[in-house]
C-alpha cells in the first residue's frame, strides 16, 4: 500500500494529513517520495490517522 495510497483512500490531502500528524506538507511529499522516511514517533501518529498498522505504511507504492 504506502503512505501515498492510503492517504488517497482516506481521501486526504497532503496539507491535511501534515495537519493531522503534526509535520508540514513538504514533509509529507518527501515522505510519499521516498526521500525520507518518517521518526519513529511520526510513525505511530501516522498510522493512527490512517487507520493502519506502521507495516502498511512501510509498503511501497505500486
């Protein structure tokens, strides 16, 4: 699945899901990029707002 995908299926923006989760949009773009990857806290935040577990979010995006 990936950050990307789910976020899209939560029918998120960038902006609201870095709202969300406390981190700015740009943040969120480099994490859907694969040019960063997000802490460990962020990642349980993440999940959280998402709805699902931290392995779904470590898949890559097709």
């Amino acid at each position: 699945m990936g950050i990307r995908t789910i976020r899209l299926s939560k029918k998120l923006t960038q902006d609201s899901q870095a709202n969300l989760v406390g981190v700015a949009r740009t943040t969120v773009n480099m994490w859907e990029s694969g040019a960063a990857m997000p802490r460990a806290d962020k990642l349980t935040e993440l999940a959280k707002v998402l709805g699902c577990t931290i392995d779904d979010l470590m898949k890559a995006d097709d």
